[in-house]
C-alpha cells in the first residue's frame, strides 16, 4: 500500500551554474537564470510503501510524517532563498530535479524500517510542471 | 533517474461516430456524444519524461524543448479544432480519448529524436484528461 502526505512552502531560485557564462546559463535555464531570483510555492509529496501494521492499522503515523517534512523541510526551505541560505543550493543548481533529490535525501533515513520505504518524493514547481524521485537505485 | 511531468491544455471538439456501425448502433454505444454537430472539451494532457540528472544544468530534459515540441507537433494541431475534420489521425478513426492518446504519443515519438538527439530523455507516459472525471493514461514500458 502507498500512503502520501504533502506539504507546501514558498521559496526564491535562481538557476544558473557558476562554470557557465551569462550568455550560456540565459540559454540553457531562460528566465529562471536571472541572478536575483523569483519565486514559486512549491508543493511536496512523500509517498511511502508498506502494509498496515495489524496493531495500529497504519503503514506509517501520518502525524509522524507531518512532522519530518516539517522539519527537515518546511522548516528549512519556507520562506528562504534557496541558492543562498539553504544548503547545499549555495553550489547545486536548485532545479525542481535537484530539489527532489534534496528532498529524498532528507526524509528517507527518518522514514526508512524494516517495514516501510519511501517510495516517491514528487515536487510541484508550479501546478503545471513536477517532478517524481524514486531514489538513485530506481 | 527522475520523471518530469509538463500539463499542457487544448481545446477541440469531437463526435463519436463509428462508420462501421449503424446510426442506432452509434447512438445506442456512445449516446450524446453521437450528436451529429459535436461537442468539446477542455483537454489537459500530461507528457512524463525519465532520466538521469544531468550534473551540470541539474535537470533531466529542457523543459523549453519539450514545451516546443508539444506546442509545435501537439497543441498547434489540436487546439481549438474540430477532431473529426481538421486532425487527419481521426479521418477514420474515432476520436475517442484512448485514441486521442494514441495519436498525441504517435506525435510526439515522430519528433523525439530531433527534439532530443540523446539517450536520454526518454517519453515514459502520456495521460490525457477529457474532463475532471475521466483521463487516459498510456505508459512506454522498456
């Protein structure tokens, strides 16, 4: 079974790679090139994968879930300017890609058991553009 | 690897009209959707690309490539047309959704490899939703 919580935070990327000219990261990001940074609310679903414990009839406590993605994070990234307060964006690209990843990174060791893994991290940049992270073995 | 997810939206009309099938036949099988003058939808279609993440843009495909290709080969051809009439696909087929499908994802592999000349990325799936209750969903199986 998959269970998925979501949580939102609004934060400001800029998409550029420092080894690339103006010209080059204008031509490969566009306008999320601009150095100053613009904004978007993102939206973030963990999906984890597991059977209903015979106990409690949960895969995993969902309030516990609420919480992880609070902290590692709501807590970190709301509100912020990725590329220079939110580690490691000060030298990784902030692609939606890249913050899945970010993401992944994060919550799996507090959500990984003998019971359960985390299945899916999917980021929503916009409500017409997502991205699913399945983890590097996937 | 990673699955990116672009939502594109047209609009077009149809009629479902099978022309191996009686008129009673067409109207007993597909009902309002049989009415000789159409009827139209606002169609969202989602286009899943999978890859690895490319280390030094960090990102799996160039969305603005795939917008290109989509809006080039996809929503210029449908959007705000008459199926039945102006898409050749649906000459004789019947532009039902499954079909639409079909078509979209025919589309959009004819133009891949010019809009994508490397390994990667790759079309993983296409879902067309007709409306908010009903979507099509075909996936590319390696």
């Amino acid at each position: 079974m998959f269970i998925t919580r979501r949580v939102e935070f609004s934060a400001s990327h800029a998409c550029f790679n420092a080894n690339l000219s103006e010209a080059e990261n204008r031509a490969l990001y566009g306008p999320s090139a601009n150095r100053h940074g613009h904004g978007h609310n993102y939206v973030v679903e963990a999906t984890l994968e597991g059977n209903p414990d015979p106990v409690t009839g949960m895969v995993f406590d969902l309030k516990r879930l609420k919480e992880i993605l609070n902290r590692e994070v709501v807590e970190l990234m709301d509100h912020r300017f990725l590329n220079c307060e939110v580690p490691p964006f000060d030298r990784v690209v902030p692609t939606t890609e890249n913050l899945a990843r970010e993401i992944w990174k994060r919550i799996e060791p507090h959500v990984r058991s003998t019971d359960v893994r985390l299945h899916a991290v999917r980021v929503y940049e916009t409500e017409d553009l997502y991205v699913d992270y399945f983890g590097e073995a996937a | 690897m990673i699955r990116l997810t672009r939502r594109y939206r047209f609009s077009a009309s149809h009629r479902l009209h099978s022309a191996c099938l009686s008129d009673t036949e067409n109207w007993e099988l597909y009902g309002k959707c049989n009415n000789p003058h159409g009827h139209g939808h606002d169609y969202v279609l989602e286009v899943s690309v999978r890859g690895p993440i490319d280390p030094a843009s960090g990102r799996v495909a160039d969305v603005a490539a795939l917008d290109r290709l989509v809006g080039d080969h996809v929503l210029r051809v449908l959007d705000h047309k008459n199926l039945n009439v102006e898409v050749p696909e649906f000459a004789t087929a019947v532009p039902t959704t499954e079909n639409l499908a079909f078509a979209i994802r025919d589309r959009i592999e004819r133009s891949w490899a010019a809009a994508f000349p490397g390994p990667w990325p790759r079309l993983e799936r296409i879902r067309v939703q007709e409306t908010k209750r009903n979507s099509f969903e075909i996936r590319n199986e390696e």
